[in-house]
C-alpha cells in the first residue's frame, strides 16, 4: 500500500480551520473577549477524527486491516518530540516558580500527562481548596489525552470487526449516537464529567471519522454544496463568539462548533470565498504551527500570570501571546518539521526515544511528587508562607455519606473517640479550616462529636443565600441542607451541646475582605416577607436570633465561635510567592501585607459580632474568643512565633487551629465522664 493511500491530498483549507481553532483558544486563554473561544478544541476534535479517522479507514478499505505498529509510530513521530520538548522546558520554568504544593500536583500531571489520562485526572481534581486551573500549567493536555484515548479506542474496534464492514459502520454510528445522547443528557447534572472524559467527547472525533468515511465511500472531492461552506462559518463563529463557558457545555451547545466544522471541511475543496479565505496564507501559517501553539501557549499563560501575578495592562498579554507563536514557530521548525521529514530515522529509533522520553517524564514527575514538591528550592524567606500554603490538608477518612435518618444524605465527620455524640460543631468553611484542632481537642476531652459543615453556608436556620463564589446548585443545596439540620436535632438525642463557627463578617456586610473583597453573597430569610431596604446585617441578626432560639429547645449548651480577625491583604500562596519571586525578572511587586492594625478591623468585627455578644450577654450562649491568639493590643498577624497561621485571609492554618485547640475546652466541658459511661473509646 502506498502513502498516497494512507494520505490524502494536502489541503490548505484545514490549515486554516485549525488556526481558527487554535487562535480561538489563545486569545480566549489572553482574556480576548470571545466568550466561546474553548469551542477552538470540539473544532480540533472534528478534524482530528476527520484526517486520523480517515486515514485509519482508506488503509482498512484497501487492505482489510489496519496496521497499529505503523499507525502508532505515524503518532509517535507527529506529537511526541514537541510535546516532551513542551514538558521540559515547562518543567524547568515550573522548577523555578511554583511552590512545592503546586510543584508536586504539577509532578502528578506531568505523569497523567505522559500516559494520556490527564483528562481523567483533571475531572478529579474538584474541590473547595483545589489547585485553581490558572496554576495547572498541563491542564491543556487533558484534550490530547481524550485525543489520545480515541485513537487507541478506534483501531481496535475496527480490528475487531474488520471481517464484518457493515457492522463495523453501524457500530461506529450507535457509539457515535449514544456519545452525544450521554453529552447532551447528562451535562446538566454532571459537567466536570461530559467536559472531560473521552466517553462523551467521542462523538466530535467520531463525527469527523464518519464524514471522512462517508466522502471516501462516494469519492468525494470536498466541495460540497457552496451554502455549507457559509453556514458552516457562520456557525464556527457564533461558537467562537457567544456561546458560554460554564455548566452547559458540552451538551448541546457543542453540536454547534461541531456542525460548523464538519459543513467546512465537507466544502472546503471548493471554489468559494469561504475556501479561499481559509487558504489565506497567513491562517496557513497558524495552522501549520497550531499543534506546538497549542502546545505552548497554556504554560506561557499560566507561568507568565503566575510570575506577574496578572496582568497589570492588556499590552502585557500582547507580549506574552507573541512569546507563545515564537516558541510555536522554534518548536514547529526545528522539532516538528525534522522528524516529520527524517525518512530515513527508523522505527525503532522512534519507538524507543518516545519511551526513554515518557521514562524520564515519569521518573520526573515521581520524583517531584514524592519528595513533596522540593521545598528547599526556596530560602527562609519564604518558608514560612510555604508552609503556610500546604497546611489545609486533613484526614478525612472518618467522614461518611450519612445514609439513614436524620442525617441522611449529608456529610458527617466524626471527631474525638468513638462513641455516640456528645457534641455537634455546625458551620461553614471555617468550621473545615478548625477541624484538626477540634478533633484533637475532642479526644483529649474524651468526648465523640460530630462535624457539619458546607462552604459558603451560614449555619441558620430559615435563610436562603446567593453567592457569586457559587452555583445556582450549590446556593440551593445550602438551604436543603440548613434545613434537613434544621429538622434533624429533635432526632439527635446524644447530643447535649452545639457550636457553630461561621465567617460572620462575610454574612453580615455581604462581601469578602481585602483580597476577596470581589467575592459577594445576599441572604435572604425563607420565611415571612423580605423588609425592602433592610440591611444585611438586620437579617443575619434575625437569623440568629432564631437559630438560637431553635437550637434551645433541643440542646443544654450552645456555643459560638467569634470569627477569628481577617487579614485583608494577606494570601499564603500570594505571599509565597512573593518571596519566592523576588529578585526574579517581571516579577510582580509584592501585594500582600501579613499584619494589619486592629483598629482598621474594628468596624467589620463589631458588625459581625453584634448579635452573638447581645445573645451572649443574655446567657443564651457562650462566646469563644480566638483574636487574643493572633492579635496583640494593636496589630493582628498572618503569622505567630515564626508559623504561619492563615492559608489565605481568613481560613486558619491547621498549626493554628492545632495551636489554639484549647480555647474549644468549654464545648466539652462536663461531658467526658458521660461520654465514657455510654462506651466511648479512644478512636
């Protein structure tokens, strides 16, 4: 079998298709407002499955089978060498400015990365306290191992049926059709999952591989009927141009940039101006280039923004988007091209370098991971702030899905020995930043608790909230599960004392603070009617109020923790990285400030405070107290006898929640013996 068999003709309209793809993505990934720029990779996808699938499908036509070894090496020698040439030098600049915790994860997704399940990986990676996207300089390999996973998925299929064409073809189209039946179905409730996993991003490849089939079964030319070529831009456009980032895509929105691109490549052979505009050479030139533009792009973006902390001015991106097309060119000219064209390198010779590559990716990324990221890149200067960075991570596994009543549904983390709870703590992302030192405490009182907790959740009773930080979902489930609490502590008969713990500040004034200031959330009461004009903080009040007159009914003691003293301008990480920057060129002029006067807290304090002190000076609850532990009579700070006490300006660190553990003694005061009589052992 010949080349000309396995290849078609070149065809410079493709290469203009995929710098409109791949130009979407960068200027999306710049802040060019292009609101569906990220619909550039479905464009990828489609031809992606157009040429490969066609490929695969002219070869087994004309043979009967495909060959895997001279297919996987094809692959090999096209994405290999840019790609590891890619990972290095991203390594390198990685080794220079990410901090250990974000060197480590960068370990692990240099390792996914290598073996094409970064997809997988990133659909993992979903949680309060994750990684941001913006510091994952790989995270853009997650569509080349979805790529990467097809490509193993469709050769195999077709060996496996090769002895039966037409049931080759329709299994081709049910997997086609049941792809984007899953897509379209279960994006709403599952987005990470359909974005993602190759399962329901098979139909786009697929949809290329079926047209390019098709065109081969009625030796088509590919010009199509000229209308197409201008619907089929127009859609690619409409895509690129409006359609919304978010939880609604995939699903159907992706059938968009997906017929869009399978109308252009069904006429891009034509006479038309839609052809001759993609023939243009300057998008021939992005598209011959838009595999290692791709390539490089992310990571510059993400370890530019890192370093400038931003982008002060859009002239900045300009610069960094032209480094991007530099090192596409360099890596297109003198990595791509050569082996492309080095006929004479052997099999083998390419076999075993793409494996000595991935070996020493992987042994790289193990390496990186286990030694925890190599803290000791950094001087003492930012140590501190380091350790700080990395000291949120908790031991989880005592938590449950609780599947019986009256918790059911809900998560439950148990804390102190073993044994019915004698103590409920009841709170939001606070409550889980002061778990280890409620833990801790727990067991040396002696007493088993249990922990309920919800970021961005006030815990009151009675109240819906909308926040910015939050989905739709995720501000409906708060007053579900508010409400279940609500409802369960007439069933908690063990338990004999409550302590809620909450960022107060943020409910009452509606806003973050310093560096979060952008963050909003409105709470409204769910029952009675909303007072036009009422402030926030009179609800919040009301609110307490009423949770603690519930509260009342069921349990002996209730308590509240003050919200410990926010400090507005301090980020652990941002700090970190501060320190761990400077001197470095571009480097962003620190920001972050770890103490603050006590006075310019004063006014926020009192607002949140308000209620609990008046509740507390009617003996209603007892008022816990951390600010003597991170304030002195003037200034409170971000660190204490050299340990850094907050992961960013308001969560503590776990040292600290460890260090003032003692101050939660009252909440289990006159429990202990109880609690042992009734069995309770040490967990």
């Amino acid at each position: 079998m010949t080349s000309q068999t396995r290849h078609p003709p070149y065809r410079g309209d493709i290469d203009g298709l995929r710098a409109i793809a791949v130009l979407s993505v960068v200027l999306y990934h710049f802040g060019v407002p292009l609101a569906g720029g990220f619909t550039g990779v479905d464009i990828f996808f489609v031809i992606s499955g157009f040429l490969i699938g066609g490929i695969l499908w002219r070869e087994y036509d004309a043979t009967g089978r495909v060959w895997l070894r001279h297919f996987y090496l094809r692959r090999f020698r096209r994405l290999a060498p840019a790609f590891f040439t890619m990972l290095a030098v991203t390594a390198a600049a990685a080794w220079v400015l990410m901090l250990p915790f974000e060197f480590r994860e960068f370990g692990k997704t240099a390792i996914a990365s290598t073996v094409y399940l970064s997809n997988v990986l990133f659909f993992r990676q979903t949680g309060y306290f994750d990684v941001a996207a913006h510091d994952k300089p790989l995270l853009h390999t997650w569509s080349l191992a979805v790529e990467e996973q097809f490509y193993i998925f469709l050769p195999l299929l077709i060996l496996v049926l090769a002895r039966w064409r037409w049931g080759l073809l329709g299994a081709l189209v049910a997997i086609w059709a049941v792809s984007l039946a899953a897509c379209v179905l279960l994006t709403p409730a599952y987005p990470t999952a359909t974005f993602f996993l190759f399962p329901f991003r098979a139909w786009e490849l697929l949809s290329g591989v079926l047209l390019a089939i098709w065109g081969h079964r009625r030796q088509s030319g590919w010009q199509g009927w000229t209308p197409f070529a201008w619907i089929g831009l127009l859609l690619v456009l409409v895509s690129v141009i409006f359609i919304p980032a978010g939880p609604l895509f995939p699903g159907l929105l992706a059938i968009l940039p997906v017929a869009g691109t399978l109308m252009l490549l069904s006429t891009g052979n034509g006479t038309h101006g839609v052809s001759a505009m993609l023939r243009l050479p300057v998008l021939r030139f992005f598209g011959l280039i838009s595999y290692s533009l791709y390539l490089w792009h992310w990571p510059v973006f993400v370890l530019s923004s890192y370093l400038r902390d931003g982008y002060a001015h859009p002239a900045e991106a300009v610069v960094w988007m032209a480094l991007s097309v530099a090192l596409a060119w360099l890596s297109w000219r003198f990595v791509e091209q050569p082996v492309r064209r080095a006929d004479r390198l052997p099999g083998w010779a390419v076999l075993f370098g793409t494996l000595g590559a991935s070996a020493a990716a992987l042994a790289f990324g193990a390496y990186v991971y286990l030694r925890d990221g190599l803290p000791q890149r950094f001087g003492p200067e930012a140590a501190v702030h380091i350790a700080a960075s990395g000291d949120f991570l908790q031991d989880f596994s005592r938590c449950y899905v609780a599947d019986q009543l009256p918790l059911d549904g809900l998560e439950v983390c148990p804390i102190g020995p073993d044994g019915p709870p004698k103590v409920l703590v009841w709170g939001d992302s606070h409550l889980r930043a002061f778990k280890e030192g409620l833990d801790m405490a727990a067991h040396e009182a002696g007493v088993p608790g249990i922990i309920l907790w919800r970021a961005g959740c006030p815990p009151l009773i009675d109240i819906r909230k909308v926040e910015t930080a939050a989905t739709p979902a995720q501000n409906t489930a708060c007053t579900q599960a508010n409400t279940q609490i609500k409802q369960s502590f007439a069933r908690l008969g063990s338990v004999e004392a409550v302590l809620l713990v909450g960022r107060w500040g943020y409910y009452a004034e509606g806003t973050g603070s310093g560096l979060d200031a952008g963050n909003r959330i409105a709470i409204y009461p769910t029952t009675g009617p909303e007072e036009v004009g009422e402030a926030q903080a009179s609800v919040v009040s009301r609110a307490a109020e009423a949770t603690v007159a519930h509260l009342e009914r069921y349990f002996d003691r209730i308590l509240v923790l003050r919200q410990p003293p926010e400090i507005p301008l301090y980020d652990s990480r941002r700090a970190a990285r501060e320190a761990a920057h400077a001197g470095l060129p571009f480097a962003a002029p620190p920001r972050t400030e770890p103490e603050v006067d006590r006075t310019a807290l004063a006014d926020r304090a009192a607002q949140a405070d308000l209620p609990w002190q008046a509740l507390a000076a009617e003996g209603r609850v007892a008022l816990i107290d951390p600010w003597p532990r991170f304030c002195d009579g003037t200034r409170c700070s971000a660190v204490v006898d050299g340990v850094g006490q907050f992961f960013d300006n308001n969560h503590v660190t776990n040292a600290a929640a460890l260090r003032v553990r003692d101050l939660f003694a009252p909440l289990f005061e006159g429990l202990a013996t109880e609690a042992a009589q009734t069995g309770a052992t040490e967990g």
